[in-house]
C-alpha cells in the first residue's frame, strides 16, 4: 500500500493511450517517401518511448540505411505524425475516469511525456483530458529528457509538490528509471511499449493491468 499522495505523475503512450498505429502510419510513411518498406506494428511498438529521434533512428537501422538524412527524416515524420496523431489514437481502459477520481480528491496531477508538446496537446485535447493536468512536461520543454530525471523533477516543481510524495505511473523501463533517478515510487501497467519486455524484468513497486487499481494503491 501507498501513502496518500500530493501528486501523481503519467507517461502518455502505452499508458494512459493507446498510439502506437498512429506513430506505425507515420513511421511506415515517412519510409514510403525514402522508397523503403513498411515495418510491422508489433516491431514499431517495441521502439515507442524514447521520442521521434530514436524512432527514427531504430527505423533506418532495420533497414540498414545510412544515406538518409536522419535529422531530415526525423523532421518529415514529425510533420506527419502532426497530421494523424488523432487518427485513431485512444484512451486506455479507464484512463478517464482514473484521472477524474484522482482530481477530485484533490491529487495533483503531472504529464511527463517523451512526446513532443505540438503532438501531445493536440492527443490531449482531441481526447478531452489536457485540462486534467496540473502540468505537462513533453519532450522539448526541456534540455534533457526521460529517463533523466529534470523533467519529472520540473513537473512536481510546478505543482509545488516534494517528490517523494507522489508516484509516477509508466509503461516501459524508461519510465522506471526515470522515477528511480528522481527519487519517487514507481508503478507500471502490462499492457503497454516495454520494447519488447515484460515490465516485471524492471521491477517497479506495483505492476497493475488497468489504470483504475491505481486508485486502489493508497485508498
């Protein structure tokens, strides 16, 4: 069992929604432009998490490509990524209603995201949960991001919180390591973009397989 928290923290992809077709349709179209093959979802879903940039990366990789321009490449499927990041993204079971119930109880809520802000608010907003936030932290609000531990750092600042009186909620190793490095607890779900991996490897202070046992944590 938790204690109450001031404030808890969610990652966005694998998490609280499910983007993994979308950033698969822009992955395989920004190859389609360079004339390379599409690569499948389940591979793509074990290279969400870590930003466009590496994404990208891992993509030209698997194809053994090293004539493409990757801060080209990367720029190309951003914009396109901007076009159909709502195409068919959703919320995870209960993401809503987890966030509502934690807002009325008075819990601070933070984002921390390794997603760009132009990306992300408009997810937010397309699945009316941006104004449930607290704060949001994306991958280019600041110089670094996750896994280290400035952004999550940032977040608890904002909501001037401590943060070792709040948890963080991720999917993926990357989320692990960045509560362990800020100092916080760590809960994971088992359903999300762990490359591959089962999250347990990680070993998170509570694995849940639907984002309502968060409340269930301290209540």
């Amino acid at each position: 069992m938790f204690t109450y928290p001031t404030w808890v923290g969610f990652d966005l992809d694998g998490t609280l929604v499910s983007t993994a077709e979308d950033i698969a349709y822009a992955l395989n179209t920004t190859l389609n432009h360079y004339y390379l093959p599409d690569i499948e979802l389940a591979l793509v879903k074990t290279w969400i998490g870590n930003g466009t940039t590496k994404l990208t990366e891992r993509a030209l990789d698997f194809h053994n490509n090293t004539n493409i321009d990757r801060a080209e490449a990367t720029r190309l499927l951003e914009t396109i990524y901007d076009d159909c990041v709502t195409r068919s993204s959703s919320l995870f079971s209960n993401a809503k209603t987890t966030l509502q119930s934690l807002h009325q109880q008075r819990i601070k809520l933070a984002l921390v995201t390794n997603k760009n802000t132009s990306h992300t608010h408009k997810l937010l907003e397309h699945l009316e949960i941006k104004t449930m936030f607290d704060t949001i932290v994306c991958a280019d609000t600041l110089k670094k991001k996750k896994p280290d531990p400035l952004p999550l750092y940032t977040s608890v600042n904002n909501m001037n919180c401590e943060v070792q009186d709040g948890f963080y909620v991720g999917d993926s190793i990357n989320d692990v390591a960045t509560a362990r490095n800020a100092g916080c607890k760590v809960v994971t779900v088992d359903y999300g973009y762990n490359h591959g991996n089962p999250i347990s490897q990680s070993e998170p202070d509570a694995i849940i397989s639907d984002l309502s046992e968060v409340l269930a944590l301290f209540n």
